[in-house]
C-alpha cells in the first residue's frame, strides 16, 4: 500500500504527472489504470518536457502490462532516439572527460549523468537534456583551458569567465559545446543553483563515489547526496522539473535500494532549511514512486515546517517573473536565514527598502565600498571583472541581477590620475520613464546619473585605483529602480535583470611593449596546459623556448651581487597543484622547508603564476624556484618581479639526460645558484654552463619517510605485484614502460596466478600511440593489468607501497622519484643500471645491464640532440624479476635496505639539515645571502 497524502499542500506535482509516476513505478491493475487516468488527461503532444522524457519507461510498462495505445508506435520510436540521444551526449561528455583528466583534473557528474554512470542500461529509460559536470571553482581556469584546447566553446559567453575572481552568488554553471554539436555540456562549480555554500560543495566531493564512464574513470555522488541535489533543484512553482528529479530519484534508489542513508539526507534538508521541499518531495517518491521512505520521515518533516515557512512555500508556487517585491523580499530573507546563498555584497536586506526611499549617501556608499574591497580577491584586471550580481555571462557584456553589482575595471594613466571611467551601460527601466543609478570607485563624491528608457549612454565615475587590482578600480553600482523584462512583459526570462554593461574589450593606454612580456609568460603557460600530440610539441618547444629566452634577456634584471642581498624570507615557487613528478617534488620541498622554522612564503605556479594571490613581502632573502628552466623563465616574465628581483636566487632543476637542451640555456644567467637532486643533473648543468656561471649543488628530494615507512618490516605478498609506473607527458621512450612489460613477459607465463604486473600510466592520452601499442601488448595476458585514472600524491605512495617490487627500465632519469618513493615504503625495485638512480638506490634495488645508445623516440621530444641513453637488458631484467620472486630472504634484504638509505640519506630531516646549511643565518656554510 502507498501511503496516503499528508495534511496540507506538501506536494510537488499535480495530477497528470502524479498518475504518470505511479504508472513507471507501478505494476499490474494499479500501474494500468494509473495510465488511463493520465491518458485522459493528457496528449502525447501537451505533455510536460519530464513527461516526454520518460517515454521509454511508458513503453516498457505497456508491453509489460499488455495494454494498447493509438500512440505506442510514436512512443516507441522516441524510445529509440532518448537512447541515441544519450549516447550522443556521453560521447560529448567522454570528449570533456578526456580534457580535464589529462589536466589532472577529476570532475563529479551529476544528474543524468550520474545515475548512467551508476547503471548504464538507464541510459534507454530516461533522456537527459545535456550533460552535467562539477569542478572546484579554484580549478575552474584550468577546466576552461583544458576544454578550450579540445575544440569546446562557451554558449554565449567568453573563457575568460571561468575564473574565479568572477564567480559570483548569482550562477552556479555555464553551457559549453563541442564545435558544431547540438548537445550542450553544463560546467558547474557549484552542485546546486540556489545554493552557494563551499561546504556543500567539500562535503560532496569528499563523499563521492569512484565509478567508470565508457572506460573512463568518473566521480559520482553517493547516493544520500544525489537524492538530496534531486529535491535540492525543486522549485514549487516548475513542477516540469519537480517532476524530472522526482524520477531521477526513483531510478537510483529503485538500483540502489541498500546505499541509502536517510538520517545523513535529514540532516542536509534541515541544515539548508529545506523542510517543506523535502516534506513534498519524499511524500511524492512515496505515494507515486512506491519508494519505501521510512515511516513517518515526510509528515515529520511537514510538521517541522513552520507558518512563516508555509507562507514562504505559497510564494515558491508562483513563477519568479510574477513575484512582487515583497514577495521577493521574503524570500531572499529566507535563503540568507538558512545559508542557502551567500549574499556578500551591499548592506543586510533589511536596509535596502530605507535606501531606496532616502538615496544612497557618500557615507554609506564608503562604508560599502570599503567592506566590499576587503572581500575581493586580489589580481591584476585587465578587462572588465563581473565580480558579483550580473547574470550569466554573454558575449559582449552582461545584466545585473538586482539592486546592488560589483565590478572592476581597468584605468588608464589619467583616470588613475582623476579623470571618470566611461562605461557603456543600458538600463532597462520596463514602463518607468526613469532610474537612479548610482556608481561609487572610492572617489568623491559618487556619481549618481538618470536614464531615460530608450537611452543607452555613458555612466561615468572618478575610480580610486587599487595596488591589489594591479591598479584597476573596483566601482560598486546600486539601481533602486531596476526593472525586470519579464515583470514588464517584454520578456520570459525569469531572471531579474537592470543594467546592462557592455565589456571593455582592451586597456586603453597599455603599451604593447610592456605587455609583450606577460603574453610571452601566458602563452607559454597555455602551451603547457594544450594536449597536443608529443611530436608536435617537440617541434613546438625550442622556438617557444627561444622566445623565452629573448623576452628574459630583454626584461628581467640579472641577480643582484650578494653583498647587495639582505637576510630575509625564504619564497618558494614551484607547481605545487600540477600531478605531475616535477609537482610532486615540488610539494615535498615545501614540506621539507615549513619542517625547520624559517618563514616561507608559497607561490604556486600552476594556478597563480603571477603571484596575485602571494601577500606583499620585503625584498631579502631567497627565492626557491623549483621547476625546470623553461618554467622558471615564464615565471620570470609574469610580473613576479617582488618576489625574486633582490633575492638570492635558487633555481630547482631535474633533467634526463647528459647535456642540457639548448631552451634551457638563458635561463642559468637568472639565477645565483641551481640545485639538482642528483649527481647526473649537476654534471649535465655544469657542462652546460660557462665559465663564472652558477654555482652548482646536489639536493636530493627530501622523502616524507615519517608517514610513509611501514612500522614493521615487510613481508613478500602471494601474489607477488610488480610495479611499472610512467608519465606518458614525460615520453614513453625515456620512461620504457613497454620494456617492463616484455621482461615480465619473458619471465612468466600468462597463466600464471603466482605473479601480477600492473602499468600505472599518468596522463595517458598524452601519448596515444604507447597507450595502444601497450594495450595490444597486454591483450592476452590476464595477469597483466593496465591502470590509467588519476592519483593523488597520497594514492600514489599506496599503490606503491601495496606493490611487491617497483620495475623501472629507463633509458635514463635526473632523478627516479618512484623508486625513492618505493624505497621510502620498503617496495623493492628493479631498475637499469644507468643515470641518477644508482647514486641513491645501492642495497635497495636490482639493477640491470644496458647498452647506450643514440636516442630513438618515436615522440621526437629527445631526438636531434646528439645524445645517447641506456637500453636495458630485457632479459638481465626477466632474469632478475625470477630471482625476486623466489628468493623472499633477498627481498627483505632490499625491503630492509630501502628504508635504511631513506632514513639516512634522503629524509626530510637531513634534507632540512642542508637546507639550514644553505639558507639560514648562523649555519655554517657558503651558500645564499646568509653564508659570506
């Protein structure tokens, strides 16, 4: 039995729909006549979109029950194109995933998407209108230039949107496509639009579950947390979607009727305050969908729901467009109360109805501005920044959303100096014959200018500049009388538009000299990010290097002599958020350093390359730049200049083979002294390096040993796991993954379950070709496993630490991260013989003969420099994995051995003991400003 409808009007959906439900939920006479009764009230043709959507599931029921219908051949064929559809959409949704991954970045799919990642034959049940995914809004300029570079473009507006500096409480999302395709995808960096709360979106991210997607490694939300997002998106007044999320609910807990926590989804609904919703909404599962919602949870819900809330939930049944100001004004009361959206700027809502009457003074216009430019993320403004209250962005400009907007604007020399900005506005104003519209920059006193209906003309105001907007003025805009076309009637859009700001499209004034060097530093950061194939980059590289090197050489100043550096602050630059070795290195330095007291300021490279998040600090001290030449001069060319100009300057360089490339040379004339993790780099940046050049110094990587060496010596697992690991950016040549695989092939049987080889490959589709030469290579051979989903540092350490032997068979390495990293976990390695890796791994690997000889590469990153590298002796190797695996006494020994050479040579301890040496005052030495 279906439970009856509680008191009161706690219900989403009106009859049509309802029977429609109880029809694709339902069997036998109760799903049959459910039917009829929708059929008669109903057609085809005017039913709701949700309803169309669902057809599938109508089909299905109707050959289930044996009913008839005039129709059936219509619906059966919409059945058929739901599935192309979606399948559509997924190929879509694959050529985004595919992007981001390689980007390093993971997103969480929602929705449709969700539930058919979840259980892939609902992709023939129920058509999804686009597909939907979510990233962090911090990594929201890395999403943009991942999907930018694979062919996708925004709907309607720009990229340079997606920055967080103009995510405002007002959207939540934004519609991309790929080229000409109809499908659109929805980019979201928040889960919800009606609520903007970071710790929903933490709480959701943390809680997600790990599935796959067409291969493909994908985050969904567990299932509390999608049902919750699925009443969450309910408006009383859209029962169109009511209805669409309602059956997204059914599905996924109709597959999933154990994974649901009911106490955890009570929880959310009570914290956002979102009783009455949810009341309706898990009545409706219940009553319509036969959902087992436990007894009593939905009338407990209404019953917490209080008069002014059930006043609150009449309103929410009107359309937005027909809403009237005070109705408006409950609501938004309502959703500041229950932290439902983070209204950050202007004054407490309660104010605003006194100031439309009084006008907005200079006093209360200063006290605002001042509050606002105390919340506004720092960063140099080279356009127009729509910082808070506009719509969703368009091509050429975009709307408020009500009575108070933010923006920031660049300023000329002489509007820096006085003279008003101009901004090329349009209010629309509907019926009214004017509007105050009042702008305020911190100059005085604020402009306050009225507009006609039909004019569109300058709004002009004197802009204060601002150090950290790189000069720009931050202008706050208030527009009392704003007008909404819809509640005009000139417009369906429910959204409540006012003023329309056209985008300044360049600086006015801005010498092209003067930005060149900037433009150098981000097209080489673009370049970075492109996926572009690795033969094509290799060609791309030593001209773009080349031009680093002119523009460094041009611009930034040589290092100062040391007796002109004073002691100060250590500043660390390196690509702390990049998943790449260089990036884990780089986090594992700023871990060493924040170990041993001295102050460090952290500059991340990868999403603030030019230093506009970095506070302010005092010239003196070092500058720790750690990543690799080419890295480094873009750093240098991206108006970082305070954090290095008069320091002592430390470049971080790991390199793979003798001799430095030929990009790499401007950049030793930057810096006072090169650190290199390993003998190997130090003796190629030597022979690189002219005479009166920096001076030159080994620093291995410092190992995190505290939280990753076992408490207990490890025992050989059965099956033993062997470990081959790479980096398809790095060049699969170099890396040789392919080698590990035909020494384990050589050595075992493909029957045998006594052994295991797994390839981990990071940022596979960087290197299509080794992708499927490996694939095919390990087609049958079931003990052989290929792994391609992104890892955390963290997930990474585990997996080599589950593993019983690490297989590296490198043509060469500056260093060999992994396999200090597997020695730190007692993970044995067999490695070659040649490079870097046999200065720190004696009595922790096997290591294995090898020949040198001319680079062959297939990607072109290495060839036509004249080098040579080591080829492996596969069958040394073979040998050598045979021996480990029988002999479990030489395991422990290297186990043992690993740890121990860690613990004494490469820990984060005695890494801080040189770093101490080089860096701080009082310790002996020779190195830096502190050790003449």
């Amino acid at each position: 039995m279906r439970p009856p409808t509680p008191r009161g009007d706690f219900t989403l959906i009106g009859e049509a729909n309802a029977l429609l439900l109880r029809a694709i939920s339902g069997t036998g006479p109760q799903a049959a006549e459910a039917y009829r009764g929708w059929r008669a009230l109903t057609t085809i043709d005017e039913a709701m979109a949700g309803a169309r959507r669902v057809l599938p599931l109508v089909v299905d029921m109707i050959r289930k029950e044996g009913l008839s219908d005039p129709e059936f051949d219509r619906m059966r064929g919409v059945s058929r194109h739901v599935w192309t559809r979606n399948t559509h959409n997924v190929r879509v949704l694959v050529a985004a995933l595919d992007a981001l991954v390689a980007e390093g970045l993971h997103p969480m799919l929602l929705k449709g998407l969700a539930l058919f990642a979840r259980t892939p034959e609902f992709m023939g049940k129920r058509a999804a209108g686009d597909g939907d995914l979510l990233v962090r809004p911090e990594d929201l300029g890395r999403a943009a230039a991942a999907l930018g570079a694979a062919g996708f473009a925004p709907a309607g507006g720009l990229w340079e949107d997606f920055s967080t500096p103009l995510i405002d409480s007002e959207t939540s999302g934004m519609a991309v496509r790929l080229g000409q395709q109809v499908a659109p995808l929805d980019l979201h960096w928040r889960p919800l639009p009606n609520i903007d709360d970071p710790a929903l979106t933490d709480a959701i991210l943390a809680r997600a579950e790990r599935l796959t997607l067409q291969g493909r490694p994908v985050l969904v939300p567990a299932v509390p947390d999608q049902v919750f997002l699925a009443l969450a998106r309910c408006e009383k007044w859209n029962e169109d979607e009511c209805f669409t999320r309602l059956v997204e609910a059914w599905l996924l807990l109709s597959a999933n009727p154990t994974a649901m926590d009911w106490p955890a989804l009570q929880g959310q609904v009570e914290h956002y305050g979102l009783e009455a919703t949810a009341a309706a909404f898990l009545g409706d599962l219940a009553r319509h969908g036969g959902v087992a919602v436990p007894e009593g949870l939905s009338a407990g819900l209404a019953a917490k729901v209080s008069e002014a809330a059930r006043a609150e939930w009449a309103i929410r049944a009107i359309a937005p467009a027909r809403r009237n100001e005070q109705q408006r004004e409950t609501l938004r009361r309502s959703d500041q109360r229950a932290h439902r959206r983070h209204w950050r700027v202007g004054l407490p809502t309660e104010h605003e109805i006194r100031l439309r009457q009084r006008g907005l003074g200079a006093a209360t216009a200063s006290a605002l501005w001042r509050a606002l430019r105390a919340r506004v993320p720092a960063g140099e403004v080279v356009d127009i920044q729509f910082l808070e209250g506009f719509s969703y962005p368009e091509t050429d400009g975009r709307w408020s959303t009500g009575h108070w907007s933010v923006l920031a604007v660049p300023l000329t020399t002489a509007q820096r100096a006085g003279a008003p900005v101009r901004l090329n506005a349009h209010a629309f104003l509907g019926r009214r014959e004017e509007a105050r519209i009042v702008a305020y920059a911190g100059g005085e006193p604020a402009n306050r200018i009225q507009y006609k209906p039909d004019q569109t003309a300058d709004l002009e105001v004197v802009a204060r500049p601002l150090a950290e907007l790189g000069g720009a003025g931050l202008i706050l805009l208030w527009l009392p009388d704003a007008q909404a076309p819809a509640v005009a009637g000139d417009s369906s859009d429910p959204r409540e538009l006012g003023l329309f700001i056209r985008r300044q499209w360049q600086l006015p004034g801005r010498s092209s000299d003067a930005g060149q060097p900037r433009l150098v530093a981000r097209l080489r950061t673009i370049y970075r990010r492109l996926p572009l194939p690795l033969a094509l980059r290799a060609r791309i590289s030593p001209g773009l290097g080349r031009l680093l090197g002119r523009a460094v050489a041009r611009t930034a100043p040589l290092p100062l002599p040391l007796q002109a550096i004073r002691r100060g602050d250590v500043v660390l630059s390196a690509l702390l958020s990049e998943q790449s070795g260089i990036g884990r290195a780089g986090r594992m330095t700023r871990e060493s350093l924040l170990t041993w007291g001295v102050p460090v300021v952290v500059h991340d490279i990868t999403s603030d390359l030019s230093a506009d998040r970095v506070p302010e600090v005092e010239a003196g001290g070092v500058w720790i730049c750690h990543c690799n030449a080419p890295e480094a001069l873009t750093v240098l060319l991206a108006g970082t200049e305070r954090l290095w100009a008069k320091r002592y300057r430390i470049g971080y360089w790991a390199y793979e083979l003798p001799k430095l490339p030929d990009d790499w040379l401007p950049a030793l004339r930057q810096f006072h002294e090169i650190w290199a993790p390993s003998q190997f780099v130090a003796d190629a940046i030597r022979r690189s390096s002219d005479a009166g050049g920096p001076l030159v110094r080994v620093v291995p990587h410092p190992m995190p040993l505290g939280k990753s060496a076992p408490a207990e010596p490890r025992r050989r697992q059965r099956p033993m796991t062997f470990l081959s690991m790479f980096d398809a950016r790095s060049a699969s040549a170099r890396k040789n993954p392919m080698g590990a695989v035909r020494a384990f092939q050589m050595a075992f049987e493909p029957s045998s379950s006594e052994v295991t080889l797994v390839v981990k490959a990071a940022h596979a589709n960087a290197d299509s070709s080794a992708l499927r030469d490996l694939r095919a290579a390990i087609a049958d051979w079931p003990n052989i496993s290929l792994l391609t989903e992104h890892l955390s540092d963290d997930e990474t350490l585990a997996l080599i630490a589950r593993a019983d032997c690490l297989v590296s068979l490198h043509r060469s390495e500056g260093f060999g991260l992994p396999i200090a990293e597997a020695m730190s976990v007692g993970t044995p390695a067999i490695i070659t013989g040649w490079s870097a890796p046999i200065e720190f791994s004696k009595g922790a690997a096997i290591e294995v003969g090898y020949s040198l000889v001319s680079i062959t590469d297939h990607s072109k990153r290495y060839e036509g420099m004249g080098q040579v590298w080591a080829e492996p002796d596969l069958a040394e190797a073979a040998r050598a994995m045979r021996q480990l695996a029988a002999d479990a006494s030489l395991w422990e020994a290297l186990s043992n051995g690993g740890i121990a050479a860690v613990r004494d040579r490469m820990s984060q301890p005695i890494a801080g003991t040189a770093y101490r040496r080089f860096l701080v005052p009082g310790s002996a030495g020779d190195a830096g400003p502190d050790g003449r």
